[in-house]
C-alpha cells in the first residue's frame, strides 16, 4: 500500500531546498503561463533529483503507477491514522487532464476562491508518489500571484499552512468525509490566507519601526554587546530582558551586563517594566515611532 507520510519533519539535503526554490520561483514569476503536464512534471523532478523520496525509489516526473491504493497517512507505525485514500492510479491522467483545463481556462469564480478550490483539488488526486503537499502549496502561490497581479509575494500562503499542519489536515479529512460540500475547506483557507497577510503586515510594519529606531539613534554610541541585544529584542526576543539573560547571551560577568543595561536606560533605549517580580525586567523604549 502506498503511503503519503505526514506530520513528522525531515531534514532534507541542499538539493531538495534548491528544488523547492527553484519551483516556487517559476510559480510565481510566470504566474500567467499555463500549467501543463510538461511543467508541472518539471516540478515534480525538480524537487527529488534523485529519483528517491528519502530512500525509496520514487517516480519522478511522472505521475503514480502503483496499483495499491494512495493513502494520506499520520502517526506513528502502528498507529496511523488515514485521513485520506486518493483515486486509483489508472485515474490519475484523466482526472490531471480534467483539472489543468479548469484551471487554465479564465471563469467568473473569483480568483481567492479558485486558489482555494485548486488546492483542494489538487491533494484530493494526489497525483504523484511524493511532493503533492509541496505541490499543492506552490499551486496555491501561483494562483495567488495571479489573482495580485504581481510576481513579488510579500506573505506567504505555504509557511501559513506549515504553521497550522494540524488545521490543515483536519479540515482536509473533515471535508473528504461530507460529500461534495466544500465550504468549510474555503473558509479554513480563507481565514488561513488572511492569517498570513496580517503576519506579513505585522513583519513589515515591526522592519519600518526597526529602521527608523536605528536613523533616530544613529549618532549614540553603543558597545557591540548592546547593538547584538537591541537587533534580538527587534527581532523577536522570546521571553523577558533581565540581567541574567544579557550576561548569558553575551558570556559577560553580571556586573559588565548590569552596566550594558543602566548605559542604556541613561540613554532612553531601554527602561524598567512595570512588571513585579524577583528579578528586574527591560523593553525597548519605542517612543512615537
């Protein structure tokens, strides 16, 4: 029996990111052009050239002829759990066939709702051994190119669904088992893609902030230490600023940190919070940026 594997992460060699670049940047850039068999098989070869999903011989681009059922699968050996059996392999071309006209051909749905539906489509005729999932996204992202009208991507439909997996394979398996009614698979995904532009926004805007802090700051001398901490906090700091996690991240004495931290409380850049507690805690002073 044939097995899609999911849920679990793999490390994968510098090829297969190549690959996945590699596509990802024709889906986008040529967003208009028309997916056909030929590209899409050049995907497909794209992301295992060599001929192998780990180390299982794999068709490459080419789509499945294995005659045991195609199974979506997670969990553990012995404890999986299917939430999808794909159509027969002698299906498969038909059924690409039925799919790329639909997609090629210009129609009023509207273009969010076609990247939706494609999507889903798509996974549910899990046309190849491996790399559907992949596939799939990138689908995604081309449709989504197509209906911005622009090549650059500045959120990321795939990192939201990696981020969500669970939701993703739930709704996936939810939708499979009631019939042809596809609505709460639109509305999972709508929300999803909302989801990944409010990130992108929130990315950009916390850049924008992170720039103008530098200009404003720019004629104030700072140790590397102190710069180091200041890009962390911007950047994301998981967790409170104290002392302790300055000395730390710096492998510095508690008293050269401690005098890190006051140089810059002086300065305006940083101050106390107003939290209680045993150890004394620091934010950036943001101000009217």
């Amino acid at each position: 029996m044939s097995k899609a594997i999911v849920s679990k992460k793999r490390s994968h060699p510098d090829h297969y990111t190549d690959g996945v670049v590699q596509v990802l940047i024709d889906a986008v850039r040529n967003h208009n052009n028309p997916l056909t068999e030929e590209r899409i098989f050049g995907w497909h070869a794209a992301l295992f050239p060599t001929g192998r999903s780990g180390i299982i011989p794999i068709t490459v681009g080419g789509f499945r002829t294995a005659a045991e059922p195609m199974q979506v699968v997670s969990g553990a050996m012995g404890k999986e759990q299917v939430h999808y059996e794909a159509p027969p392999s002698e299906m498969v071309e038909n059924e690409m066939k039925k799919f790329l006209e639909w997609l090629n051909v210009a129609n009023s749905l509207d273009p969010l709702l076609k990247a939706g539906v494609a999507h889903l489509w798509f996974v549910n005729i899990h046309p190849f051994d491996d790399g559907n999932g992949r596939l799939a996204r990138t689908i995604t992202d081309m449709l989504l190119a197509r209906a911005d009208g622009y090549h650059q991507r500045f959120y990321s439909m795939s990192a939201a669904i990696q981020k969500n997996k669970k939701g993703y394979y739930d709704t996936l398996e939810y939708t499979g088992k009631h019939g042809l009614d596809i609505t709460p698979w639109l509305i999972w995904f709508l929300q999803t893609l909302q989801e990944a532009i409010e990130s992108a926004l929130a990315k950009t805007d916390r850049i924008v902030q992170k720039t103008l802090f530098w200009q404003e700051h720019r004629d104030i001398v700072l140790n590397e230490r102190q710069i180091k901490i200041i890009n962390r906090l911007w950047d994301g700091f998981e967790g409170k600023l104290s002392t302790g996690k300055w000395a730390k991240m710096n492998h510095i004495s508690q008293a050269t940190a401690l005098r890190d931290i006051q140089d810059l409380v002086e300065k305006g850049i940083l101050h106390k919070t107003d939290e209680a507690g045993r150890n004394t805690n620091y934010e950036l002073t943001i101000g009217n940026l």
